[in-house]
C-alpha cells in the first residue's frame, strides 16, 4: 500500500507533507487489450490525411463539374453531366465518411486519468474565485495513468467539485492548497477509520490539503465573524457527498485543525476493475496522437 502522507505525520503537517512528499511510486505496467490500439497512431495519421486530401480532390472536381455544365452546347446534357458526376462524388465522401468512422469505433481507447481531469477542469473553473481570496495552488501530484472509479462521470464531477469547492471556501485567504492523487490498496493492520474498506480491495485516493496564513486571516475577517462562522453551511455539502462515497463503498476522511488553519479531506473511492474504453471523435484522436508522437522516446 502506497503510504498516505498523513499516516506518520500528526495534522500540523498535512499540507508539508503533501508538498514535500517523494513522486508516487510507479504503478505496475498494465496488460494491454488486444482490442486497444489496433491501429497505431502513426498509421492511423496515414489513413486521415490520405481521407483528407481524397475529399478535397472529390471537391475540386464536383466545382470543376459544375462551372463545365454551361460549356456544353446542349444544356440539357451539361445538367445531367453535372448531376451525374456530383451524385457519384457525393457517394464516394460517404464512403470515406464510413471508413472514416470505422477506424474510429475499431480503435477503442483505454479511459483513465478521468479524475485528474476532473480535477483540473474544476480548478479551472474556481480560477476567479482562488484568485480573489488570494489562494495559492502550491502542489498538485497526480499518478499516471490512474485507473477509473466505479463511480459514473457526473457522480464523479459532483463528488470532486463539492469537495474542492467546500475546501476552497474553507481555505482563509492567502492560503495554500495542495492536490494528490493514486491507487490505495488497504492492508493488514488497518486503523479504525478504514475499517469499512474491503481488506483486497482496489480504490483511488484523491487527497485535499489546505493550509491558511494566520498573520493575514486576521486582517481579512469582516468585524465580528469568526472562521467557524465563515465555514457554516458548507459542512452540509459534505454530508451529502459522504452520503454517495458510502453508498459506492468508500469513504471520506476528514481532520480540521482550527489552532493551526489547516485542513485534510481524504476521498477512498473504489477502483473499476474492468477495463473501460471509449470512442474518440477524429479531432480528439489526432490531437492524442500528435502529442504521443512528440513524447520524447522511452530509454530502455
């Protein structure tokens, strides 16, 4: 089991661990499915570019067919001449349409990192609203290649984006956040609060650190209000997220110390254990395999 940087630590460090923890140690290679990348990327360049330039050529002569139709000297003739060179070209971009499709959905691609682009896609999102409270992203540490959870799509964005949004109301301004993600298997001895996990189970960690500056939370409360009531009424959003992470069979964690401004949400969500694949558009898979091209060679 990959060791949570809380485990050893006690919560004044929560957040310095997280920033100053090692790279997560690489996961094993995984088998791939003999239906995945059926096609390789170089090739499939070939066939799209090939389909590409085939379709303009068919473009140029269904233009040139249709300013040759008044040449002719029988009128009626120039029209069936335009109609029927238009229909035929018309037939062929279908079929490169459908050849196009087909390499497309025989040429399924393994899904995973889903929750690291979640992440970055709500990150994203809460740009304005960190920038304003002055919050600073000092550390985000995601394991490659992370498998996908039980949990669908949209449960997954609305478990992820209630967490982080409740973490980044709770963080006071000028503070500080950090970001870790990777597989959790749960071993013998467990302590008490992983004791709802299954002992060979698979799950996803996704850990939340935060970690505020004292010296300026102090200027930036409003007269009167204390931290505790400026994080009243997001406690319920958790609530409800605890709620979906144990009817899925995982579990949240979290630990507030108030004396130091610091707090650490755990999210332990069960990992898929079937392969999921999907079906990229064509722009998407060339866009993926332009990128795989300019990664730079593996050394042996």
């Amino acid at each position: 089991m990959k060791d949570s940087f809380v485990k050893k630590e006690d919560e004044k460090d929560l957040l310095s661990s997280l920033l100053h923890k090692s790279e997560v140690k690489p996961s094993p290679p995984e088998e791939k499915n003999p239906q995945e990348e059926q096609i390789p990327y170089s090739l499939f360049n070939i066939f799209m570019e090939l389909v590409h330039r085939v379709k303009g050529s068919l473009a140029a002569m269904k233009t040139f067919a249709f300013l040759s139709k008044d040449k002719f000297s029988d009128s009626e003739l120039g029209e069936d001449f335009y109609r029927i060179v238009s229909d035929d070209i018309e037939k062929t971009i279908s079929l490169l349409n459908c050849f196009q499709d087909y390499l497309n959905f025989n040429t399924p691609m393994r899904k995973m990192n889903t929750v690291n682009n979640i992440i970055d896609e709500i990150l994203k999102n809460l740009e304005d609203h960190i920038e304003d409270k002055k919050i600073k992203i000092v550390k985000k540490q995601y394991e490659k290649n992370l498998p996908e959870t039980i949990l669908p799509d949209e449960q997954l964005k609305y478990v992820l984006n209630s967490v982080i949004l409740y973490m980044v109301h709770s963080t006071p301004p000028y503070g500080s956040m950090g970001f870790l993600t990777q597989q959790f298997e749960p071993q013998e001895p467990m302590s008490e609060d992983l004791a709802a996990l299954q002992k060979e189970g698979k799950y996803i960690e996704v850990q939340i650190a935060s970690m505020g500056d004292k010296q300026r939370e102090l200027l930036d409360l409003v007269p009167g209000m204390t931290v505790d009531q400026q994080e009243e009424g997001v406690d319920l959003i958790l609530q409800l997220v605890k709620e979906i992470i144990q009817r899925n069979r995982g579990l949240l964690r979290l630990k507030v110390n108030p004396k130091e401004s610091m707090s650490f949400i755990s999210l332990i969500i069960p990992m898929e254990r079937r392969k999921v694949v999907h079906y990229l558009s064509t722009e998407e898979r060339l866009k993926r395999s332009k990128m795989t091209e300019q990664e730079p060679p593996k050394k042996p």
